[in-house]
C-alpha cells in the first residue's frame, strides 16, 4: 500500500498479519497475536506510543535493568524494550501483561467488531486524540488487516512529527514567556522600591502633620479655657489664624491620605500581575511536560462538568469563553465585576464554582476582593488570575489545570 518516503528514512514494518490472501482458521482468527509474534519493527512503535516512560521506568526495576545515568536514559530504556520484545522471553511477557492490563477497555471495545468495523474504530480514535489503546488493542486484533495496519503506523508517525513541531513552539513561548516575567519582576522590585521610600516619606510626613494638629488643638483648647467675656482684639486675630492653620493642615493630611491609597492601590495591581505572570509559566511549562509524554497532537479536554466562573474581562470576548467550555463539557457562568451584574450575586457564585478565573488587567479592584475574600474564608483555593483578557490566557490555563490536575 505504502512506498517508503523519498526524502524521509523511515520504513514502515513488514505486515505482521493480513487476511488477504490467507486462509485463517477460526481458532487464529479468535486469538488475539502477542508482541513478540509480531514482525520486527512494529514493536518500537508500540513501546514508544502505548507505553509511558513511568511504566518501562516500574519493569526496569522488576527486571533489575541497569541504564546508565545520562542524559540518552529514556532512549536506551525505549530501545532496550522495543529489542527484547520481538522474542518470547520473560521481558516480552511482562510488556504484554502491562499492554492488557492498561488497555484493557480497549481490547474488550475491539473484540466482537467486523472487519469493515476495525477503520471505523481506528478514525473516531484519531479524531479524538485516543490513540494508545486503540492502537495496541487493533495491531493485536486477529482480524486486522494489511492496508488498516499501514495507515495507523502512516498517522502515528505523522503525529510524532507534528508534536516535536508544537513542542518546539511551545519552548520558544516559553523562554518568551521567562524572559517577559524577569523584566516585570525586575521592573516590580524597582517601583516597589520607589513606593516604599515614598510611603515612608508620606507616613513620617502625617505623623508631622499629626503632631502639629494636635499641638494646635490643645493651644486652641487652652485660650478657650483662659479667655475672658471682653475679649481683645489681638485674642481673636491669633485664635482666627490658628483655625486658619488648622484648615491648611487637614487639607494637607486628606491629600497625603488620598496619595497613600493610589500608591497601595498601584502595589495591588503589580502583585496581582506578577502572580498571573508566574501562573502562566508554571502552566506553560506543564504543558510542554505533558506533550513530551504523548504520542498524539490532540489536547481536547474533559471539564467533567465543571462550574467555571469568568470574573470581569472583555463584553467581546464572553461568547467565545462560553463556546469553548460548553463544547469541552464545562458550565459557563460571566460575572462583569459590577458593571451591569449585582455584586451581591458574586460571593454566592464564587461558593458554588469549581474554578474562578479573572484578568488582571479588565477587574475591578472590588470584585477582585471579594473573589479573594470568599476563597480564604470557605478554604477555596481554586482561583486563578489570567496576564490578560485574551481567549489564549483563559485556554491556557484550562489546559493546565485539567490536563495535568494542578
């Protein structure tokens, strides 16, 4: 069916099994081939696409393997299983008993399908990003035939290609992503710096003002005590200028104060960014994890029902968010920060939800606070603040919580 590659060296395995040109009897056609029957070849697929690395790591230590401790580790174990599996020996047995046991729902999916029914099977796999026990499940399968044998070892190869090529985009959003977060460090420490003079300088500055207004105040106290009835002029003149002075210095400490709050305001804001900034790397670098350990390019995800709260963010952007989680099996609840929704309705969602998500950078400072305020106070500790409003920052961080259970 296939023709090896001009330009790629890779060539697909003899077919282990066809029912083309074959006389079967029924007893072979029930009985499912083990890896070792299989021609060689096929078995570096399988190891490298139905076996974790954890599990090859648990057979090891069962089979008192020695892997020297290099950076090529996971190759040898890879190479060393793929080698040994193609004859019948203890290593070939306990790969097989490992295969069926983590892909045992597949084989029992498998076992009474037809011929015409074993493509079928093989493309809903595809589509859904399913590929490890199907495909173990049908190149054992007694019915399985030539072309269907070719074209799974075409796709997963293919697949392998195309994940090397998303995880090379996912390193180069990474470091992107590192550098990006060291500047908004760097820039935070600096202006935190800044806010911290400022606010010492301020404090020092109302504790003057403070000292002064009481001062005044006991004097004023004092030449109401000792006034007499027939005031002199020169009594008044003084008392008018110390109320006059006294006006000056509260006008003076409301402004301090009203510097003091932008500036803790302004701190809010900074902590809030660099946490979502530090989020979004952790779950970058989850992400790139999980490609590594998979065979296939497909990240659809299962919300498993999931209450998913949206707090604050872009009108434009909400149908979006909604589609994406309604179609990976989610709830989709919006809460606008105040702007048109109640915000006595938001301490109630924040309960109910089994994730909050808010962008930093379009919330209010208030539904901010009361999304943090109802976590601590149920032990709810399940919000997560987004770099941005974008769809990219929301999916992200989905992937990573669901995918990887962060």
């Amino acid at each position: 069916m296939f023709e090896q590659h001009k330009n790629c060296n890779f060539k697909i395995p003899e077919t282990h099994n066809t029912l083309v040109g074959k006389t079967i009897d029924s007893k072979s056609v029930s009985k499912r081939q083990q890896i070792w029957e299989l021609s060689a070849g096929w078995q570096c697929s399988i190891i490298g696409t139905c076996l974790p690395l954890s599990d090859l790591n648990i057979l090891a230590k069962k089979l008192k393997i020695n892997i020297s401790q290099d950076s090529f580790q996971e190759y040898q174990l890879h190479g060393f299983f793929a080698h040994e599996t193609q004859k019948q020996s203890k290593v070939s047995k306990m790969v097989q008993k490992t295969l069926d046991r983590r892909h045992q729902l597949a084989i029992k999916k498998t076992r009474k399908l037809s011929v015409s029914e074993l493509s079928d099977y093989w493309k809903l796999a595809l589509a859904s990003g399913d590929i490890p026990g199907p495909y173990w499940a049908l190149l054992t399968h007694p019915k399985v035939y030539e072309d269907l044998s070719e074209q799974m070892f075409a796709d997963v190869h293919m697949l392998s290609h195309l994940v090397g090529a998303s995880n090379r985009a996912d390193i180069k959003q990474l470091k992107r992503l590192d550098a990006e977060l060291a500047a908004v460090n760097e820039k935070f420490k600096h202006r935190r710096k800044l806010f911290l003079k400022k606010l010492i300088r301020k404090n020092h500055e109302i504790r003057n003002l403070r000292n002064i207004y009481s001062e005044l105040i006991s004097k004023t106290e004092f030449k109401k005590r000792i006034s007499f009835p027939n005031k002199d002029h020169k009594s008044n003149q003084d008392l008018t200028q110390l109320e006059s002075k006294i006006d000056k210095l509260n006008t003076g400490l409301k402004v301090a104060k009203t510097i003091t709050k932008k500036q803790e305001i302004e701190l809010v804001r900074i902590n809030n960014l660099n946490e979502a900034m530090a989020q979004e790397l952790l779950f970058n670098e989850r992400r790139i994890q999980l490609s590594n350990r998979r065979s296939n390019l497909v990240r659809k995800i299962d919300l498993q029902g999931s209450f998913i709260l949206y707090v604050g963010g872009r009108k434009n952007i909400i149908n979006k968010l909604r589609s994406y989680v309604e179609n990976n099996n989610g709830t989709f609840v919006h809460h606008d920060g105040g702007l048109e929704s109640s915000m006595k309705e938001l301490g109630p969602q924040v309960i109910q939800a089994d994730r909050i998500y808010f962008p930093v950078d379009c919330i209010s400072h208030s539904a901010m606070h009361v999304v943090k305020r109802t976590c601590n106070q149920k032990a709810h500790s399940s919000y997560t603040p987004l770099r941005s409003s974008s769809m990219a920052a929301f999916k992200l961080a989905l992937e990573a919580h669901f995918e990887s259970g962060i």
